[in-house]
C-alpha cells in the first residue's frame, strides 16, 4: 500500500517573526504525521520546531492567505 503524503507546516524558530514552512509529511493515522525534510533543508540555515523524521500531531489553522492548513503543534513518542 501506497504511503499518502500530505503537507504540512511547520514552525521556524529564531526567524525574528513568525514564520512557517511548508513541508511533506507521512500520515500514520490518528491526527500523527512524520515528517519529511524539504528538497533544500538544511539545519544550519534554517531551525524547525520539529526535525524531519518526528512524529507529530497537527492542528488546523489559517495561512497569512486565508487557506485551511495543518501545522504541527506537539511532538509524540
């Protein structure tokens, strides 16, 4: 069975404003996501509240644009 990869967001921290990115994550079911690195990550340039490969949980929220979208909140596991 195929994996189903959604997008997801997630917080940056030590930005100076409030900032998220957008990246792939796996569904694992029950609200958990892991996520998956952005083609150009790199930890020196940017801080993620959550590294790729955790296992988070999301929340529904609207973007600056006004679209409905998830954003990770809390780490599991």
């Amino acid at each position: 069975m195929d994996k189903k990869i959604v997008v997801i967001y997630v917080n940056l921290l030590d930005e100076g404003t409030p900032t998220i990115r957008p990246t792939n994550a796996e569904v694992l079911g029950d609200n958990l996501y892991r996520l998956h690195p952005t083609e150009r990550y790199d930890p020196e340039d940017e801080t993620w509240e959550f590294v790729p490969g955790a296992i988070v949980t999301c929340e529904r929220i609207r973007t600056e644009k006004g679209v409905s979208a998830l954003l990770a909140v809390k780490q599991v596991g």
